[in-house]
C-alpha cells in the first residue's frame, strides 16, 4: 500500500534496483493499493474511524493471498487527518489486526527528534524496529542501518551499513564472532620460485592473507601481477581491486616487465574493479567488494593499495573493516594480497603495524642507495606457521619480470630461470 | 436567490460509504437525510456503498475513514468524513455555504 508514490513512479523507481513490478502484478504476485490522502480535500465532521483502510487492506490481502504486507508511510495518515487522538487509536488496532490476519507488515515512517517515529507510537506496537540512517562522515556518505528491537530474538545490535545497487539492497556481513574458520594446509605458488623458497620452499598458504608493503617503486603491484599470473595459469580465477590505476594502466605496465594479463582478462579468470577510493565510504567499499567476491566467487583477490582504503577512514575503522573483509575471506579460502604504500624507508615498519597484526604473512620490499645506486631489497618479516628465510635478498625488475637474487648458495642454483 | 437555494436547483448525486450498521455510520446516515432534505429540497440522491459487502469500491473514491460521504455531483468531488454530526462543517464541506 502505497502513500506518497504513484503506482507509476513505484514501478519506475524499482525497476532500477532490479524489481520487474508490472511482471509481478501481471502474475499476481504482488497488489499495490495507491492511497490518497488530500487533506484539504476532506472536510471533517464529527466521529470516524480508518475502518476503509481495513477493509482495502483486507480486499488486498485476500485478492492476492498475500503473506507480507508494505505500508509506505504512515506519515501520510499523519498529514491527511487532523485528529491524532483516532489516528493513535487507529494505528494500534492496525498493527494487531495485522498480526491477527498472520501477516508480516512492513511499515515505514519517518524518523522523529530525538524518538525513533515522530509520533511515538510505532516503535511500542511493532515487533521489530530497524532503523535507518544516512550520515556524512569526511564528506563520504554512508547509509547504515541497526536492529533497534526485535521481539522475541537475540538480534546484532552494531549499526551495519548498507549499500543500494543495481541489484537491490545489500547489507554487510556481519563480522563474524568467533575465530573459527578452518586453515587449509595446501599452498599456493607466488609466482616466483626464489619466493617460493624463501616461505619454505612453498608459497603461500591458502586462504591466507598476506602484506605486501614497500615504498614507491618498489614493485609492489609487479609482484602482485606475478601471484595473480601464477593463479590464472592453476586456471583459478582471481579478482583484482585497483584503486590507483586503471586497469588499462595497470596491464599496459605489467606489458612492459613481461607480464601478460590480457589474455587471463579475456577468458574470465582475471577480474578487475577499479575505483577511486573516495567515490565512497569505507563500509560502502567493503560492501561493494563483498558483492564482487560473493559474484565472482574467485580463489585470489588482490588489493592494490591498501592505503587508499585508510584514506577514506580513520585508523581504528580501517582497521576494523580489514578484518570483516579478512574474515569473510579467510572463511573462504581465498588467499588476500594487499599491497600496501608505505611514507618512507625508516617508517615502513610502523606505518603498517596497524594492520600487520591482521596479516599472516608480511613481505618488506625496501629500497636502499648505495654508491649512487638504488638497489631494490626483499624480505619476509614473518610469515606464520612455516619457516621462512630471514634474509634481505636483493632484487630487480626486468624485462622479464621481478628477478629475485639469493646470496645462500642453497639458491644459487635457482638463479638460473 | 439564497446560494443554497441556487445550489439546490441542481442534481446532486451523494454517495455515503458505511461499513456495517455501525452507530456512527447510522448517524451518518440520518444526519445526511436530515440535511437534505433542509438544504436541498428534492434535487438529490444518496447511494449508500456498505464497503463491507463491497471492499473493491474503496479504492476508487480513495475511502479510508468511515464513515465518508462523498460528493459526485456537483463537480468538483467533495469529501466528507465524520459521522456528519457538526451540520455546520456538513454545509462548508458541500460547498453550501462560503467558508
């Protein structure tokens, strides 16, 4: 039952979200009830009572067979009748006739000062209670909903937000309460065997989420292309978030240290989602984000950089973000890699602490001068529950891709690639 | 000529909508007559339209309180809710007397 839109405009406005109404109605699915209240309309003499919208509601009902009801808004009842006191009264007897005929009813209203409803009402004789919110934190804008009271259940009581896309609404998961998810014993190659060999001869675990942190030019993104390379020649498919370049850029970049990502693109293995981080909110950016693994279902995701994410959040919320994201992840099975920008050689440490503690494994590229030379320099800082090397191995980026050079003569024997 | 009677000079078609015998919905009724029969001589119809016997004619005329008197005839529709007890109200909401 519809207050303040025209069936028209429903129909229209719900087509974007993916909602085909007239189809509905056509197999009778779903009866809209367009009700017009004009005030100035109407004239009121002495006593009445809102028995016409029972009993258009029960013709409703009964016409369709209908089990959920939707009542958008009840403000509109509020501006058509003068007198609070029958409206009151009315509304009461609504909500129980509702639940005596068995129906679920949603109902809308809009949100008063300081109270939940701006009548005050409401809120007592429903069950339940969502409350929704649209707030502007650091000119980014995020829609969030909460559970304020639901009868009968131990419901979340976190504010969740919520994202309104093309195919319709979807809330975030939650974060999950215990740390439960089982850990794969398999291993994934990085693409480079010197790598391989330094995280115990294996590569990564799977489902594992992994720091890949260094200054500029390092060669963060040209490591990630190797792991992501590696997993779409295993035939996995692999999801790429990009947040600084296009992805264009991104292929045409890796073109020229012999990395060939196109052909991965082509065929579907190779998902690519690029956005500037500011386009939105922090949680809007994980919901999106969710809804791009929940779609592509893929065994790796990328994230290149990470940092870009902070920028639209504070440190506390980053990092409580990052861990919804590596939970749902690690639930999966998918394997993480997030690249991360650090400021500068002495602080490349500190600045990822943050959410190094969230990671499993932690790689350090560091640049180092040296006789007017900038010599590139890789290590594993930690990497949980294998062995790994402790060494700083030096490394260059070729035409050929990242060259790892091992100093321990063990490794001597892989330089020849 | 008195406004009243001016207005009476015309056909005016009323439909009452009720739901049951209810007390206010009988006092509609007989407040309705009563006026009619004051204001507008023999010019009139009254169509009662119990909803409970036929739920589908709420929606056209947008009926949501009970009970509504609704004026079809003269143009424009005029509607009226309330057990029509405050004649004064009745007469300004038919367009009888100005407001």
């Amino acid at each position: 039952m519809t207050f303040e839109e025209s069936l028209e405009d429903l129909t229209a406005d719900v087509a974007s979200l993916g909602f085909d109404l007239a189809a509905l109605i056509a197999q009778r699915k779903i009866i809209i009830d367009d009700v017009r209240v004009n005030r100035h309309e109407i004239e009121e003499t002495g006593e009445y009572d809102l028995e016409g919208l029972f009993i258009r509601l029960d013709h409703a009902i009964k016409s369709v067979r209908a089990k959920r009801v939707v009542l958008d808004t009840i403000e509109a009842l509020f501006a058509g009748f003068s007198n609070p006191g029958i409206l009151r009264m009315e509304l009461a007897r609504l909500f129980r006739w509702l639940k005596d005929k068995g129906v679920t009813a949603v109902i809308t209203g809009e949100r008063g000062e300081g109270t939940l409803t701006r009548h005050g009402l409401e809120e007592y004789v429903s069950d339940a209670v969502i409350v929704l919110d649209h707030r502007v934190d650091n000119q980014v804008s995020t829609r969030r909903l909460r559970i304020v009271k639901y009868r009968g259940s131990s419901h979340g009581t976190n504010e969740y937000p919520f994202l309104i896309g093309r195919s319709g609404l979807s809330v975030l998961p939650i974060t999950s309460l215990g740390l439960q998810h089982e850990a794969p014993l398999d291993r994934v190659s990085t693409g480079l065997n010197a790598l391989d060999a330094m995280l115990g001869g294996k590569g990564f675990y799977r489902g594992s989420s992994i720091l890949l942190s260094g200054g500029a030019g390092t060669g963060k993104s040209s490591l990630a292309a190797h792991f992501v390379d590696a997993t779409c020649r295993r035939g996995e498919r692999c999801l790429y978030f990009l947040f600084e370049e296009s992805p264009s850029q991104y292929m045409r970049n890796m073109r020229s240290i012999g990395i060939h990502l196109e052909a991965w693109m082509k065929d579907g293995r190779l998902h690519f989602h690029a956005a500037r981080p500011a386009l939105f909110g922090l949680e809007q950016h994980l919901v999106a984000m969710h809804r791009e693994i929940e779609e592509l279902r893929p065994s790796v995701v990328v994230v290149d950089p990470v940092n870009d994410l902070m920028s639209v959040g504070t440190a506390n919320s980053v990092k409580a973000t990052l861990l919804r994201l590596i939970d749902y992840l690690k639930t999966s099975h998918i394997t993480a890699l997030f690249s991360s920008l650090t400021a500068g050689d002495a602080h490349e440490q500190t600045t990822d602490t943050g959410i190094s503690s969230l990671m499993d494994t932690w790689i350090l590229l560091r640049a180092v001068e040296e006789k007017g030379q900038r010599h590139r320099g890789l290590y594993v800082l930690k990497s949980r529950g294998m062995p790994h090397s402790n060494e700083l191995s030096p490394y260059s980026i070729t035409d050929c891709g990242v060259q790892l050079v091992r100093r321990s003569p063990r490794t001597a024997k892989r330089r020849t690639r | 000529m008195t406004q009243a009677a001016r207005k009476g000079a015309e056909q005016w078609n009323l439909r009452l909508y009720v739901a049951g015998q209810t007390p206010k919905c009988i006092t509609a009724f007989a407040n309705l007559k009563k006026l009619c029969e004051e204001h507008l001589g023999g010019n009139y119809t009254i169509e009662v339209i119990d909803l409970l016997k036929k739920p589908q004619l709420a929606s056209g005329d947008q009926i949501l309180a009970i009970p509504t008197l609704v004026r079809r005839l003269p143009p424009p529709i005029k509607r009226i809710i309330g057990d029509l007890s405050n004649t004064e109200r009745v007469l300004v909401g038919l367009d009888l007397v100005p407001k």
